[in-house]
C-alpha cells in the first residue's frame, strides 16, 4: 500500500527571541492510503506542530514533506491553499461552525472557495451531511445543534471536497463519552472507505480506536504501535454507554 503521507527527517525550529524552540526533532513517518491513526503526547510534545505540518499550515525547517507523492514542503503558499481545500479536511475541537447560518450552509464554505455553482454546492453538502447521519438537521443552525451533532456538521464540511485526508486536532474534547464513541465509529467507518484519519487526541480510550497509535514526547516519536482498534460500535452497544 502507497504512503499518502511521508515525512523525511523533519524538523521545526522556532525562534523566540533569541533562543531556538525546537519543536520537531528529525521525524520521519509514512502513513499509508486509508489508514486510521492516532497521535498522542502530553502538552509541549510536538503533535500540534506535527498536525500543522501535515495540514500544510506550517513548513518544516530541514526535511523533507510529501503528501501524495508532492514535495510541498515546496510549493506557493497559493498552491498549498489549494492542497488544503481539495485534498485535507480539517476538523476541530471547537467546530468552528458559521452562527446563524444553516447546516447545509456551513457545509457549502468549502465549495464556495472552489467556485462551485449554488446548485451543486447544494447537492454536495446534503451527500455529505447524509454521510454523516444528519440530514435531516440540515436546516438547524448550530446553536439548536447538540455538541455531537455540531461536529457530524463540522466533519460533513470536511468531507465535502471529498479529500484523501481527514486530520482532525482533539474533535472529542468537547463531547461527553457517548458522543465522543458515536464520532469514533464514525471515523472507522470513514477510514474503512479508504479515507486516511489523522487524530490528535490526549484521550487514551479515543487513541484505542485506531488502528496506529503513535506518541511524542519532546519532538519525537517514542512509540508507533500498530493495534487492533477498539471497536466503538461495540462500546457504543454497552449498557454503561447510554448512562
């Protein structure tokens, strides 16, 4: 299986004041196609660098970064704009939604950006909304959205340029533990579609439901663990899950 990420010997540097921050120390990782991966380390560890990284937020200070075979860590800062709107979708800890505007609404700000016809931008986001399990809410806004039902929106605007990579920076912090397993099998559900996941998370039960757990700690892996991943579906099906 082809990598869709891969970082060589990467590492980032930042200046503060006069003194060097290092935040990666010559990382090298390869995340193969449709892979669910987790990323953990204690505050200060590099994970959140790691994930801009990935994301094509940031740029590395040595090494090298290809995502789909592409060298970005080359590219214009108009050509990696466009990377992140046609091949990564971004969720987040705290949604990030438009207040006053629909679901469906939100989902479109993506299509917007890719200049695609009203129409179709309509189409799109209800598939991507359908996809995640709340279609029928796409005329809510998000203030008359449960905290879980929020994020299936966020995650639909991610999906609705249909990217190779879903990364995701702790989109359970703000979720109680049913809503939280609820988002899990919905990720599985997307990495079993051939979707790569990339999950930032401090939860260690959250980090059992993928199927690589990776730690950090000083700006470098410590452990890449391949598991068998924590089934959230099964969880999910527990009496004490619906407590």
């Amino acid at each position: 299986m082809s990598s869709l990420i891969q970082l060589e010997h990467v590492g980032k540097i930042y200046r503060m004041g006069d003194i060097d921050v290092v935040a990666l120390n010559d990382v090298s990782l390869a995340v193969p196609r449709g892979q669910f991966v987790s990323i953990m380390g204690a505050s200060g560890s590099g994970k959140s660098t790691l994930m801009n990284l990935v994301g094509c937020l940031d740029r590395p200070t040595t090494g090298r970064y290809l995502l789909d075979s592409v060298d970005v860590s080359r590219l214009s800062p108009n050509q990696l704009a466009k990377i992140r709107n046609e091949t990564i979708g971004f969720v987040f800890q705290h949604f990030n939604l438009l207040a006053r505007t629909s679901a469906r609404e939100n989902v479109e700000v993506p299509l917007i950006y890719a200049d695609v016809p009203a129409r179709e931008r309509r189409e799109r986001a209800m598939r991507a909304l359908a996809r995640v399990g709340i279609a029928d809410r796409a005329h809510h806004q998000p203030n008359q959205l449960s905290g879980g039902q929020q994020q299936r929106v966020a995650i639909a605007r991610a999906l609705v340029n249909e990217p190779k990579l879903i990364l995701a920076d702790e989109p359970t912090g703000a979720l109680d533990s049913r809503a939280s397993m609820e988002l899990m099998e919905l990720f599985q559900s997307l990495g079993a579609s051939g979707i790569t996941v990339v999950l930032v998370t401090h939860e260690p039960d959250i980090g059992l439901c993928a199927g690589r757990a990776i730690t950090m700690r000083d700006g470098r892996i410590i452990t890449d663990l391949v598991q068998e991943p924590r089934a959230a579906a099964a969880m999910l099906a527990r009496p004490e899950a619906h407590a």
